[in-house]
C-alpha cells in the first residue's frame, strides 16, 4: 500500500476508536443523566406523599396524598404511581395509576428502610413493565411507622435512550465516511510535495547534477528533506567532479609514457639499426615501463586507501620508520647536493600499518629532497606533542604559495609540471600521504613560506 492509503488508514482507524469511545461515554453519561433527572423526581414526588400521607393505620384509602401531589405537580404526575406501606410491608393507600396493583418490596429496600435510608431500584412488574421505582422510609422519633413508594415506568425513558443510541449509531459510520474521504484529501495534499520531490529527483541524472529540488520555503519536514537532497546532490556533483577530473588526469598521465614508448618503438622499427641503438632503445622503454607501474601502483594505492584499506593493524613504533626514511633520503640527496639531517628522534608508538605510515612519511621526505636546491637542506624529526606522535619534515625550497596549500594535495597537481615529468613523479605523492594519514586518524598538515621553504607534520594519536 502507498503511504497516502496507510495514512488515510491510519487516521480513519484512529477516528473510529475515537468515535466509539466518544460515543459510549456520551451514551453513559446522557443515560446517567436521564436516570439522576428520574430518581429527583421520585424522590419530589414522594416527599410530598411521605408529608400528605395517611397512617399506616388507616383502613380507608383517602385522597390527600394524591390530590396534594397533583396540586403540587400537576400533570407531571400523571406518568407516576405510588402506594404507603406500613412497617410490615402491607399496602395502604395507593394511587388511582396502580389499578389494583402493587409496587414490589425488596428485602435490601426493606433493611435500608429501617436503617433510615431511601433506596432506588429499577424492577420489572407481572406485567413485564420496567419501573424505576423509590422506596422512601417515614420515621418518627426514629422508629420506622411507614413506607413511601413511588414508581415511574421506563418506557418513554427507554424509547429516548433507544433514540440517543440509534443516532450515535448513525453518526458513526457517517463520520468515518467523511473522515475516509478528508483524510484521503488531506494525505494527497501533504504528500503532494514529496511527489513533486521524488519527480525533481527522477530528473536529475549524472549528467545533470547540477539540477536542485525546489525548496518551498516553509522551514518544515518536506523543506528539511529538500535541503538534505541537494546536499546530497552538490556532494555526489563534486564526487563525479573528481572522478572526472581524476580520470582525465589519469588518462593523461598514462598517455604521455606510452605515446613516448610508442614513439621510440617506432624510430627504432624505421630502418636497420646498431646493436647500440636498440638497446638504447629498450633501456629507454624499460624507463617508461618502469614509470607506468609506479603510476599504476600509486593509482591502485590511492584507490585503496580512500576505499579503507589502510586501516590500523598493530602496534607501530615510528623511531624505525624515522631512521628507514632518513637513510633513503640521504641516498637521494647526496647527488643534489642537498644535506639531510635528523633534528629530533625519541620512541612513539601509535597503532597503525607500518608499511603505509612509511610510505606517508617517505612521500613527503622525497618531495622536499626533489625541491631543494643545491646548498640548502632538509630536517626530520619525530616528537610526542599533546598525546599525539609528530612526524616532520622541514626544507629550504622555493616554498609553495598560500593559495596552493590545499591544492597540492588533489590528485595529479604538480605546481612544476615539467620538473614533475623529470622526476618521474605524477602529483600523487601528497594526496596518498594525506590518505593514508587520515586512514589513521591522524592529520597531514603544511606550514610554507615561498621563497624560504616549507614544513610538512604529519600527527597521529599515540598508542
């Protein structure tokens, strides 16, 4: 079922039970009100008996009791009955409405009698009458020397309580009709826009990102879910933004070396050719062989590290992973010129992937060694700072301007693009370090001065 039919379902159940109990308080309290209104009549209508009233000594039916309530209620008494009883329950005087009859006397009427306390009763007569009837006790001098009974028939109360009832029967159903067919308007209406949303939301495709959902302005749940989705919308927008772009970076990075080892392939098939020059050749298609597995390998890394593969696994002390780096760092910088140094080293362990976290640390010590200039120097070091291990490495390059910090760190951006082909490397180096990083939970952070170099610090929380 659609959410407007279980809604409208929903509501219209909730209305019935409503209804239901709505209309049996209502029928109990009108029937509750009906039989006080009868019992206060009873009760006026056999005091005035109980105070005109003959002895219960009295052989001779008298009609003062009856005209002095007629006198008093006029035709009021005429759908009421009532007869005197003397201590032991023999009839005395009766009214004319009895015709021979007699009112019933309960035992439990009978004990509340002597104990002073009227009692009402609701009895049914040989004649299969029901009557709600008043048994009143006259005491004198606190003994008990007669009976008050009034009776009246329930037949018109019955017919009105029967009318009430057959009226909140009707009511009912028509009330959940109207109900049915409101709530049914009311679902289309407040569902109308999320229709109009999933509409919006069908149209948009990955080649139409740039697309929102209307918001409507009213600041409530269809504009809170509207907002959602065009967050939703501008994060997927950028994310087939990087893809794009990555595969386009990608693609180029992979064109350059294969359209150069194409390129010799071909030079050397033209015509014959010495010995030499084949194998020079070959060494420089292996060198363009060799620079297609490091991208392929940084790709597949890179692929793997923003999927969650670079989680913590163990206990990695990072003083090794310090000197490993410091010993390949010196290698690298001996031909440039460049000195290398370590200025701090203590143990800090962390939990993490050593291979990765040495991967990180190697990424940033290479770039600085590439980038300094012959003469200057690069520093290492590793301290514990706030709970957290830092890795740093500081150089003396050119610097990198502030509105590049961040952009370093994007796939495939090299601010020297030429001396990047040079070097062999494709602008990944930075955006893996910085994955690998956060795979940790640690942060890849850049202090830079153009012109008087820069300082890269990794912090990963201590184990």
């Amino acid at each position: 079922m659609s959410i407007r039919t279980r809604l409208t379902l929903w509501y219209t159940t909730a209305l019935l039970v409503v209804l239901v109990a709505a209309s049996v308080a209502s029928y109990a309290l009108f029937r509750r009100s009906v039989m006080h209104d009868l019992d206060a009549s009873l009760l006026l209508v056999a005091q005035v008996v109980r105070d005109n009233g003959s002895s219960a000594t009295e052989a001779v039916l008298t009609p003062s009791p009856e005209a002095a309530a007629e006198g008093i209620f006029g035709p009021d008494l005429l759908d009421k009955f009532f007869q005197l009883l003397d201590p032991q329950g023999a009839p005395g005087f009766r009214s004319r409405r009895l015709q021979g009859r007699t009112l019933p006397l309960s035992r439990a009427a009978h004990l509340a009698a002597l104990r002073g306390q009227e009692t009402f009763e609701t009895v049914e007569l040989p004649s299969r009458e029901r009557v709600r009837l008043l048994t009143l006790p006259v005491m004198k001098s606190g003994r008990l020397v007669q009976f008050v009974q009034v009776g009246l028939s329930l037949e018109r109360a019955e017919q009105t309580l029967d009318r009430y009832g057959e009226t909140l029967l009707a009511l009912v159903p028509l009330g959940l009709i109207l109900a049915t067919v409101g709530g049914t308007a009311i679902a289309r209406a407040a569902l109308k826009p999320v229709g109009d949303i999933s509409l919006a939301a069908r149209r948009i495709t990955a080649e139409d990102l740039g697309e929102r959902v209307a918001v409507r302005g009213t600041q409530d749940e269809l504009d809170h879910l509207a907002e959602t989705l065009n967050g939703m919308l501008a994060r997927l927008e950028d994310a087939f933004g990087q893809v794009r772009r990555f595969a386009a970076n990608a693609a180029h990075e992979l064109r350059t070396p294969l359209t150069a080892l194409r390129g010799g392939i071909e030079v050397a098939l033209r015509a014959d050719r010495s010995p030499e020059e084949y194998r020079q050749v070959l060494r420089s298609s292996l060198e363009e062989v060799e620079r297609l597995i490091r991208l392929a390998e940084d790709l597949l890394l890179l692929s793997r590290t923003e999927a969650g593969g670079a989680r913590p696994r163990g206990r990695v002390d990072l003083e090794p992973i310090l000197l490993e780096v410091f010993d390949l760092a010196a290698r690298l910088a001996q031909p440039a010129g460049v000195s290398v140094r370590v200025e701090a080293s203590e143990p800090v362990p962390v939990e993490g992937d050593a291979a990765a976290l040495q991967r990180a640390y190697r990424n940033l010590v290479e770039n600085a060694v590439k980038y300094t200039p012959a003469g200057g120097k690069v520093e290492l070091a590793l301290t514990r700072e706030d709970g957290a291990a830092r890795l740093s490495v500081r150089d003396t390059g050119p610097g990198i301007a502030p509105a590049d910090a961040e952009r370093i760190f994007q796939p495939f951006v090299r601010l020297d693009a030429a001396r990047g082909r040079e070097t062999g490397g494709a602008g990944l180096g930075l955006t893996i370090a910085r994955s690998i990083v956060e795979a940790h939970g640690g942060t890849l952070s850049l202090e830079s001065v153009p012109g008087a170099g820069s300082e890269f610090t990794i912090r990963i929380p201590s184990g």
